[in-house]
C-alpha cells in the first residue's frame, strides 16, 4: 500500500466510512457514468472499485502485462495514482481514498457455473470490507451497479446498500417487464440512483428512497481550450463527430444514408467497437467510404479535445423502447463544448431541445445539420448558451447529492459531520462586489446608514455574510460584532466576528447597545420567526435596527426543483413583512423611525402564478445561492419545456405584463429602528 496523502492531496472527509463498489467494468476500461461517480465519492469516503476478475486495462493496457500493470493480482493500490491506467484513463486524477482491488486468479468470475460465481463474489466483497475496516472504516456503504451482482452482497454485512441504475439493463429494443432479480434488488436497497426521467417513470415508485441524479459532465475538462487532436487534424471540415461506444442502438442506416447524401461532410467516429455481430458489417462497409473515419478508442483526458473540434456533435440514436430510457453520458460532454448539436428525438434529448436540435428521419437530419453548420449556430451567443445547460450538470454538484444522501443513510450523527465538514472546507464564499456597487443597493445601504441611532458604543449585525456593513458601521460604533451561520471573513480589525444562529443567541440579556438585523428575517423559517426576533430583542440594549423586503410578491421569479418538484420562492424568502407584522414580531419594543427604500411595480397574480408553475417556473431567478426550502438541493433551472409548458409560461408573462401597466409603484424595502424602553424592565 503507498501513501495515499502523497502530492498534498486531501484525505476524505469522513475516513472512518468505506464504499464498496460492485461493478461490472475494470478500473481501466472506457470511462462511463459509474468512473466519473464512484472516483469523486472518494472526496467524501474511502472508496473501493472491485474489479471484476484480475484482468483489467482492456482499451487502454500499455504495459504489456495482463492485469494492467499491477504486478501483484489480489492486492489493492492504496493510490490510484500507482495503478498503470488509473489517471491516464481519468478526467481528472483519482483521490487519495480511491482504492483499485484486484482479485486473486482463484476469485475471477466463472460465469458458466452461477453458483460458484455467486460464492466468489460474495467472497470477493468480503475481502474488500476487511481491507477497508483496516484502514479505519467503521461503517461500509455497498454501491450496487448492476443487478446480476446483488448476489455479491449476500451474506456481507454493511451498513448502507446502495442501487444505481444508469441503464434499463434488458438491452432489447421493444420493451421487456422488470425481471424479478431487479425488483428484488430495488425493493430491498436503502437508497435507489437512477439518471432518467423514464427510468423514473418505470422503476422510480418501487422504493420510496428513490433519488433522480441525471448524467454530468466533468465541466471543466471539456469547456477549457484544448489543442486539436493530431488524428483530427488531418480530416477535412466540415466535421459530423460522434464519441462514444460503437453499438447497435445507433441508428446505422441513418449514419450510412447521411454519408452517402452529404459526400462533402466527413463524419467522425471516435469510440470502442462494442462485441455486436449484427452491426460488423455495417462498420466495415462504412469505413470503406472516403467521408466516414472511425477513430478508435481514447483516454477520456484525450477524448475531451474531440468534440470542441467537430463542427456538429451527433447523437444517432435509435428511437425504440430501449433509447426511451437512456441518458447519454455524452449530451452534457458536448453542451460543455460549446459545438451545435443534433440527436435523435428521444425521452431525455427532448427535454433539452432549446439547446439540442431533435430529428427523426434523414430528411430531417440533413436539414438540422445543415442549420447547424450556418455561422449563427455557431456564434458566441449559441456557444455560451449551451455551456451554461451543462455547468448545471457539472459532476463535483450531482456526486455531491449522491454522498450526503449516503451520509443521511447512514445516520444523523454523519449527516451533520459531513455538513460541518464541507462548511469548514473553504467552500468559495460568493462574490458580492457587482451586487453591493448596483446603484438600487447603493441607495439601500445610504439608507441604512441614516437610520442607525447614534451616540452608542457597540453593535451586532446578525447575518454580517462578508461584513460589508460590519465595516461601515465601526464609522459610528466603537465596538463591532459580525455575527452570521458561517463564521463572517473580515478584514477590517475592529470588527469581530463570530458564527452563530440568530434563533439561539450565544449572548447574555442587553449585550450589545444597537442590534442590526437586515436581509435576515425574510429566509428565517416561519416556525422560527417569532423566536428569532424575541432573540434580537433580547440582546439588545437600547435599539434594534431592522431591514427587510416590503410587501414582496413571493411568487415573482419564483423557482422549480427538479429534484423533487416544488416551487421555491426567489432567494429563499420565506416571509412577508410590512409595519404592522414588523411590530407585532417586536410588540416589546417602540418603533421610533421608518422608512421605504426603492421601487417596483412587478406584479404576478394568482392566474399568472398557477399558469407559471405548470410552465415549471422555467423563468425563475435560478442565479441564487439558497437552495431547495424543501429538498435542500440546488436549485437548476429546468430544461427542455413541452410546447404545453411554453403556453403556459408565454399566458403567465402576458398577464403579468398587462397588470404592471396598472399597479402603482411600491417600495422595495422597508427599514424600520426600535427603541428598548426599560432595559431593567423584567423580561
């Protein structure tokens, strides 16, 4: 075992939890959606990838040896980094907790005797616990990739059993019932993944701990400018490309009719042969053809470049019973690019034909790619629209929601660890220099400024976030307190900071002279809202400044989760205010000034709002950094609205628009300042 903190890189976060990955490919073979997944689980937990028989390295064996450079079969590399293929085959360099376990010659899988073969697996998951629990796990997950390897987990004991399915696994092209192996293995799971909406559809109800996780992209790798591939540079333009496994749920007789109509397009395939019979002569008459040029396989750090230099990134697919399921690891892989791209009218592809140009027959992909190759597909604009679709897909977010969902599996006592634990990470605080230089939050801050009561020594403002306003306010308190959920990052040296909850205050009765509370009391749950201003009160000596939204329309711009279907309210904004709810939540104090900053005649009314939540809210203000008030993920803007969902949101902004011409201006804010009578007054 080497090292595995070596070149500085991080441990996983919770080290006492191991994942046993049971999977169907070798560590080294082309990369799918189970790679990207499991190797970044391993920020999180210590990881182990059983191969599934000593052999590895299929696609990409370089060392001439049989198991892929691992010298020593039955052992495991404690650095992917050491395993011959690991990181040349990767996207990005596998983590320290990322282990490779290669079974001994006498473990390989006897497919022909299922019995036995049950007993080596089973034998195989067994071994792997016992080298994660010597690393120091004392829980272990199983991530179950595939049915045909439930029987591996027989007779192991875990904690956490975990089922993804990135396939409908029947493989046939008209449509099979669930087999009874399947069923079983969903029923029986803890927690179920699976990457498409007809996935959902079919197998989603089974299991109430059901989770939809679409297919991603390693964004950075494909947006960032790559050099163009020496094979590619010879292959006249323009260029039809095409990545990824060359089967037979392609639609071949539309890829032979395009290059036979289109002699002066070259279509480019660049991908491993699958082992389908009924497809190898196609291939070999298709290679025959000066305009079609097959590539072969690549390293996924190789085959990023691809696709950024295809003018047209194809998805030829099939439109039968087993396409209505998939999810195309490649879809986000060329939006990220930033290339116009044309795919087979199918479930997933539809969702995204806003960015995704959709055909059918080869009339209507000529056509679309004709559109596809005009300069205005092409254009900054077009690019950018379709790299922004695949940054919300970008796979760190969505293996994230994969390992707290396993955290949550397993536990509070390691929900809340990991929750801590990405908090004290450094997670990049938002840049808020454009927002506060905006001249409506200018004028919000002048105002607040003027409202402060003066002629006090000390001051506490409760959700300081990067103590902005913290600064200004040591002009007129000697004494500065920046108080948010994560701890304020201040620079000025008369101000300091604390992390706290405004529902619990860590502070004795009058502590502080003026409590400031602004842009706080709107995303406080409702159940807390009472407690949190009894709280404020009671801190406070002698007054309590308060700044929140005025009369807001909690339906304008309002959010779809995708996650689990609700409706989000702008920013997280939970609670409506105006003066009198303001001074019933403080009734124990004098309101002695207020005032109204900014304007706005946006309206929505509740015809508009129903007409926009059937249309999912696609117009929502999805640039926020709260997430789902009811899931807790994050909030991405849905894709792909049907031509129903387009009615209903086109009616709702008609509506709206119609009854702005006729709503009188309001103010935007409201700030108001209390006065504490009697500090020695009994509470």
């Amino acid at each position: 075992m080497e090292d595995e903190a070596k070149n500085g890189e991080k441990q996983p976060l919770l080290l006492d939890v191991g994942v046993i990955a049971l999977v169907p490919d070798s560590w080294d073979d082309f990369w799918q959606t189970r790679h990207h997944v499991v190797s970044r689980l391993s920020q999180y937990f210590q990881v182990m990838w059983i191969s599934p028989d000593e052999t590895s390295g299929r696609f990409f064996n370089d060392s001439g040896s049989e198991d892929g450079g691992n010298k020593n079969p039955g052992k495991f590399n404690g650095s992917p980094a050491a395993h011959n293929n690991g990181s040349q085959n990767g996207a990005a360099s596998p983590r320290p907790g990322f282990l490779v376990y290669h079974p001994e010659f006498w473990l390989r899988r006897l497919y022909r005797f299922p019995r036995v073969d049950s007993l080596l697996m089973q034998e195989r998951t067994k071994r792997a616990r016992r080298m994660l629990l010597r690393r120091g796990c004392r829980r272990i997950i199983l991530y179950i990739w595939r049915p045909s390897l439930a029987t591996a987990a027989e007779g192991v004991r875990f904690d956490l059993s975990c089922y993804h399915i990135d396939d409908s696994y029947s493989f046939s092209d008209v449509e099979l019932p669930l087999t009874e192996i399947e069923g079983k293995l969903i029923r029986n799971s803890d927690q179920v993944y699976l990457h498409s909406l007809g996935l959902l559809e079919k197998k989603g109800s089974i299991n109430p701990n059901t989770t939809f996780v679409p297919n991603g992209v390693d964004y950075q790798a494909y947006s960032q400018k790559l050099p163009e591939p020496a094979d590619l540079a010879a292959i006249p333009r323009p260029r039809i490309g095409y990545t990824g496994f060359i089967k037979k749920h392609l639609d071949w007789q539309i890829i032979s009719q395009l290059s036979l109509d289109h002699p002066e397009w070259s279509f480019v395939l660049v991908g491993p042969l699958s082992p389908h019979d009924d497809i190898v002569k196609i291939v070999e008459d298709l290679k025959k053809r000066p305009n079609v040029y097959f590539l072969g396989p690549k390293p996924t750090r190789i085959l990023c470049a691809y696709p950024q230099h295809f003018d047209v990134c194809i998805m030829p697919y099939q439109a039968n019973d087993y396409t209505k399921y998939v999810y195309p690891l490649k879809l986000h892989e060329y939006l990220a690019s930033g290339s116009p791209t044309v795919g087979t009218r199918i479930r997933t592809l539809s969702e995204f034909s806003d960015v995704v140009s959709l055909a059918s027959t080869s009339a209507e992909w000529s056509a679309a790619i004709a559109e596809a190759l005009r300069p205005e597909a092409n254009s900054a604009e077009q690019r950018a629209a379709r790299q922004e679709v695949a940054q919300q897909f970008d796979w760190e977010r969505l293996v994230l929601k994969i390992a707290t969902g396993m955290a949550d599996g397993l536990g509070e006592e390691y929900a809340t660890r990991l929750s801590e634990l990405l908090r004290t990470e450094g997670k990049p605080k938002p840049d808020l220099t454009a927002y506060r230089s905006s001249a409506r939050e200018q004028e919000r801050i002048q105002d607040l400024m003027a409202s402060l009561p003066k002629g006090y020594r000390s001051a506490l403002d409760i959700g300081a976030r990067d103590g902005y306003i913290s600064s200004l306010l040591t002009r007129e308190f000697a004494e500065v307190t920046a108080l948010d959920l994560e701890m304020p990052e201040v620079s000025n040296p008369n101000v300091t900071t604390v992390r706290g909850d405004i529902t619990k205050l860590d502070y004795p009765d009058n502590a502080f002279d003026v409590v400031v509370c602004t842009e706080v009391l709107e995303h406080i749950p409702p159940h807390l809202l009472e407690q949190a201003c009894r709280e404020t009160s009671r801190v406070a000596r002698h007054a309590v400044l308060v700044g929140v939204p005025y009369k807001q329309d909690r339906r304008l711009g309002a959010t779809y989760c995708v996650f689990c279907g609700k409706p989000n309210p702008r920013w997280g904004h939970v609670n409506d205010f105006d003066e009198e709810r303001l001074k019933g939540l403080f009734s124990g104090l004098t309101p002695i000034r207020t005032s109204f900053v900014g304007r706005v005649k946006e309206r929505t009314n509740a015809l508009s709002a129903y007409l926009m939540l059937k249309a999912r809210n696609v117009w929502g203000t999805y640039e926020q950094d709260e997430a789902c008030i009811h899931c807790g993920n994050q909030l991405i803007q849905p894709r792909g609205r049907t031509v129903f969902e387009g009615v209903c949101a086109r009616l709702a902004s008609m509506l709206n628009y119609g009854q702005s011409l006729f709503t009188p201006w309001r103010p935007i804010w409201i700030h108001m300042v209390f006065r504490k009578d009697d500090v020695n007054a009994p509470r």
